[in-house]
C-alpha cells in the first residue's frame, strides 16, 4: 500500500457516490445505489496488497460494512480513524 492515504472522496470515488452523499456512515454497502456488482469489484480491486486479515474482514462482512468502515479498514491511519 502506498504511504499517500486518499481522502474518503477520492477513495469513493470508483464507486460513483455522489459528493453529497450523507448516509454513508450508516448505509450497508450491499444497499449501495452502485449495485453489487460495482461495490465487489472495488472492493477486489482494492484488496489487492491488503494484509490478509484485513481482506478476509472486507469479505466476510462487505454486505453489512458501510463506506466508511472499508475506509478505516483499508486506511486505520487516516485522520478520523482513531475517532
């Protein structure tokens, strides 16, 4: 994983949530308006390199995690994350 942490946004953004989403901490990403499809394939897409731990998480639990808790997941640095 690179040392440069993305913002949440920019993190999202592969998954077309629109800037003034305001849910996402409380929306299950199996509800996500991108669909199933989309939302499994970022998370394979960004998977790739993640300790295994931390990918055996995303997906034993992708259905009922929010945006958010894969951003604090894949990112446990990011400011905001020890909040």
């Amino acid at each position: 994983m690179s040392s440069d942490i993305p913002t949440f946004q920019e993190f999202v953004r592969p998954v077309h949530i629109p800037d003034t989403l305001s849910d996402h901490e409380t929306t299950p990403l199996s509800r996500l308006a991108a669909g199933d499809y989309a939302v499994l394939a970022w998370l394979d897409q960004i998977g790739d390199g993640l300790p295994a731990d931390v990918e055996a998480d995303l997906v034993a639990s992708w259905d009922r995690l929010t945006l958010r808790d894969v951003y604090l997941l894949v990112h446990p640095t990011a400011e905001g994350a020890q909040a």
